[in-house]
C-alpha cells in the first residue's frame, strides 16, 4: 500500500482527492493537512470526502501538522504557495516524496520547492488531466508548424480562482515561446486595454476570465490573414486533475531525488 497524505485537504481538488485515496485499492490516506485555524481543522475526513467505498472510509482527522512519528510515502499538495513551500521542506526532512499542483507560485517559492528535489523526488505541474498535457505537445508542434500567426490564449475559471493566469495558460505560452524562439518574459501580453497600438508579430496574448463554477478551459488560437487554427481543452469536472495527481503520486512513490514532470508520468 503506497501511503499518501493530502495537503490543502478541505480545498475544492483536496476533498476529491481524499475520496480518490480512500477509494483505490493500491493506496491508503495516513494525513490530511489544512492551514492553522481553517475551520476543518480536527474534523474527520469523512465530513468532507463522503464519496467512499463501504468499509474504505479513514477515521484521519483533519491537522495542521505531521505528527512526527508519521509515516508516508508521498504528500500530494494542491493548497496555497506559502502551504506548498512548507510541504516541501518537511517532505525533504522526512525523505518523502511530494507531488505539487499548487499554482500562482513566484519564482522564489518556485526555488525553494525545487531544492527540496535535491534530497527528494519532487513532481510538480500546472495541470495533471491526460488531454491538457497532450495540448502542451500540440500547442508547440503548432507554433513551430505555422510561423508568423498570432498567437493567443484564452483560459476561464470558475470565480473562486485566486491567481490569474492559470498556470495551464502559462504552461501553454512557455511551450508556443521555446517552440519558436520567443523569451516569453518580453512578449508576453496579459490582455490589452486603452490604446496599446497595433499587435506586434512576437507576442503572446494570454488572457484571463473568471465566471461562476467553471472547472477549466483552454483555447489557443493560430491566427493569419485570412485563416484560424483554434486548439481547446474543456475541464467537466475536477476528476481529471485528481484522478492525474494520484496516479502521478502512485507513480512518483520510491523514485530517486530529483524534479519529475507529470509528462514524464504520462510517457509523452
């Protein structure tokens, strides 16, 4: 049995994940983690993961420590940057492997869960559903494919979205700029207002909606005169990223130091 815990347990993606560990016949919940005075603190996971397997149920209690003498293999983290940045401190002082899909992290948290991977494996990524990692390939094969259309991208989440854009719609961008030679960070432009000018051949638009519960959507545009090429994922719920992130933690259990991809899960 793989031994998981969860972090940012009582979040939209944490409760579907307690429910998915409980469930799975290969993998057993030993933790679930919540910031320090959330209000789910001491509450049994059951109060919030109820889609569970008769007899599969945890009697885990919701924390906001480790107990130290835990035992687990793999902490999955889909919480808050500050959380995600303290996850991976303490997966490197107890030898535990980590799997982050936390987004809106700076460049220095990024730094800081990144050299937890040189005592522990370490998995990060913006997205864990099959079909957004095949359109990261897609987008790139694109770019390179149509040179001298205009790149645009379009991603809308549901209201609750802390950080905007989503680290999918970046991941995208990254992806279209390496692909054609672009240093993202100098022509990329998060959406126009005013009088910007005319749009100039290297850039990047990347754009931001927020609206009710929608789960996630995608669109990159390839745009010349006179023709579209539109690539568009569609998220139906947030089964696709839990199911992807405890199959990644699954995969990531007794792996060496180091910092892993969810596309190196998937084999693309």
């Amino acid at each position: 049995m793989i031994r998981i815990a969860v972090s940012g347990a009582a979040g939209r993606m944490g409760r579907r994940l307690l429910e998915l560990v409980q469930s799975d016949p290969t993998t057993t919940l030993v933790a679930a983690l919540e910031a320090a005075a959330h209000p789910a603190l001491g509450q049994p996971v059951s109060a919030l993961a109820a889609d569970v397997p008769a007899g599969k149920a945890s009697d885990v209690r919701v924390s906001a420590e480790l107990p130290p003498g835990l035992a687990a293999d793999v902490v999955i983290d889909f919480s808050v940057p500050e959380q995600s940045v303290k996850v991976a401190a303490l997966c490197a002082e107890r030898g535990w492997g980590v799997v982050v899909g936390t987004t809106g992290l700076d460049a220095g948290q990024k730094a800081q869960i990144e050299a937890a991977a040189a005592r522990v494996a370490v998995l990060t990524a913006p997205n864990f559903s099959l079909g957004m990692n095949v359109l990261f390939q897609l987008v790139a094969e694109a770019a390179r494919r149509l040179p001298g259309y205009d790149i645009e991208i379009v991603e809308s989440h549901h209201r609750f979205k802390k950080d905007a854009p989503s680290g999918s719609a970046l991941r995208l961008a990254e992806r279209a700029a390496e692909a054609t030679g672009r240093d993202l960070a100098k022509t990329a432009v998060y959406g126009r207002h005013g009088l910007p000018g005319e749009r100039t051949a290297p850039e990047i638009g990347i754009h931001a909606i927020r609206r009710g519960d929608v789960v996630g959507e995608h669109t990159v545009s390839f745009t010349t005169l006179g023709e579209t090429l539109e690539l568009t994922h569609r998220a139906h719920s947030r089964d696709a990223f839990a199911r992807g992130a405890v199959h990644a933690a699954k995969w990531l259990a007794g792996k060496p130091a180091g910092h892993y991809t969810f596309e190196q899960v998937l084999g693309l």
